[in-house]
C-alpha cells in the first residue's frame, strides 16, 4: 500500500505522540513471575561493560533527549534509572560481594568453631546511594529499553545520536537504513521507475525524489515494496536524470538517517 503526493494528508495520522501527558514511568502491576527481558543487541553482556553503558546513557540522555521526543519528566526518570542500576551493578554488587567471604567464616565457626561467648553474626550495610539518586521501581532495564525503542522512531533520531547514547548495535547497525534498488519499466508515453526496497521490521519507507536541478521533494510513503515511479517527463520528449532517497516511516512519522541517493535516466 502506498501514499503518493495526491491524496497524503498527515492530518489523518496521529503524529502527537509525544505532545501527549506520559504514563510511561507510572508504576505498573506486578505480577506473580518475572518477565523475561530481551537483551538487546547495543547492551554489553560483562557487567563491568554494563557499568560504564549506564553511565554513559545517564550522561547522554539529557543532551539529546529534547531532540527526540523524549519530555522532560522522562528523561529525569530514565536517568534515575541508570543511575540507580548503575549503583546496584557497581557499588552495592561490589559489597555484597566482598561480604560474602565473612557470612562463609560466620556459618563456619557455627557448624564446627570454638570458644567461650556467644556468637555474633555479621550484619550487612548496604553503601549509601549516590547524591540525587532514589530507588527505582522494579524494572529499571525494562522501562530504559523500552524508551530507547520509542527514541527511534522519533523524527530527530539519527545513528550518530543513536551511537553517542551507546544504543546502536552491531546486528543493527546493518539495517539501519532501508536498502533499495531502481529498475526501469517502458510505461504508456514514457518509461517509469520500480523502486524495490527492503523495510525491514519497520511499517514503511518515505520517499523523496529530485529532477534535474530541482530541489529534493516528497514523492510518497509506501508499506509494501515494489513502489513505481510513473511522473510525466518535466519536458515531453526529452530525458531526464532521477534521483531517490529514503528513510524508514512507522506510526506518521519518517525517522532515521536517509540513504544513499540511486540516479536513474528516464527516456521518452
């Protein structure tokens, strides 16, 4: 299905979404079992690497967050969020760990020790929250991957944002932009253009196209590959060179980089 320039009406479309109050940080119902979390391609697997990605997604959340489409209420709770994983991961992991060794010696000393008082059992104290940081809700990954998927279907979102917030990934990195080839076809009075191109997982591509010296123009937004491209000649009889640009479209909105320009002749 395709929208070309004549009947495209982005009043139909509602493209508001992040005009709109936020529930997104609301606290949600818990349920008896974990969800399972999907690990995402952009999320290191050493802890340590886990670490220094939340801190780094805490820094850079509040530079670029504005630009897309991220409001400020949000922005403020996703970094808590990564500060506080941050913590757990970092300081009180860290903690814990170097208390275990004394919790082994204590259930020792129980079981099989020696001597005349009472035992004391060691008490752990958990180290204290850094400056500005609270405790989060359950979930903290959770809601940050699931912002991160909105982020990038904002209209501000590019790859070099994407890469400077650690949220590009290798897997990704390869699909992130629609890939497409230009054929052409004999048409009636002229030929036309078969634009094949892959969207992958996203709803569909938008489309802009340049003739001559012209500027660069919105030509339609298709969801199903192949579009054809059947414009008159701007001169009747004379050819003319095309050139086509795209990016992925989902929910109204065009977003991401666009790819690289395909230069086509079409001939009387």
């Amino acid at each position: 299905m395709n929208w070309d320039q004549s009947n495209w009406d982005q009043s139909n479309w509602d493209i508001g979404t992040w005009d709109q109050p936020s529930d997104y940080f609301s606290p949600q119902t818990k349920s008896n079992n974990r969800t399972k979390m999907r690990r995402q391609t952009y999320y290191p697997s050493r802890i340590g690497d886990q670490v220094n990605w939340l801190d780094n997604y805490a820094v850079k959340l509040p530079i670029h967050g504005a630009a897309i489409g991220v409001i400020a209420g949000d922005i403020t709770a996703s970094v808590n969020d990564a500060k506080y994983a941050n913590y757990v991961l970092g300081t009180w992991l860290s903690a814990v760990r170097n208390f275990s060794p004394s919790t082994t010696d204590a259930v020792d000393d129980v079981l099989a020790g020696g001597g005349s008082t009472p035992m004391v059992l060691p008490s752990f104290t958990a180290p204290t929250l850094p400056a500005g940081v609270t405790a989060a809700l359950p979930g903290t990954l959770t809601r940050i991957f699931a912002l991160i998927a909105k982020m990038k279907l904002s209209a501000g979102y590019t790859e070099a944002i994407g890469t400077d917030l650690g949220i590009v990934g290798s897997a990704e990195t390869e699909k992130a932009l629609p890939k497409f080839s230009a054929d052409l076809l004999q048409g009636g009075g002229c030929q036309c253009v078969k634009l094949t191109f892959y969207k992958y997982n996203h709803m569909g591509v938008y489309i802009e196209s340049r003739r001559g010296t012209g500027a660069w123009e919105f030509l339609a937004i298709d969801t199903e590959s192949p579009y054809e491209d059947e414009r008159p000649l701007l001169v009747a009889g004379t050819p003319e060179v095309r050139e086509y640009r795209m990016r992925f479209w989902d929910k109204g909105t065009p977003n991401g980089d666009w790819t690289d320009v395909v230069k086509v002749t079409v001939s009387p």
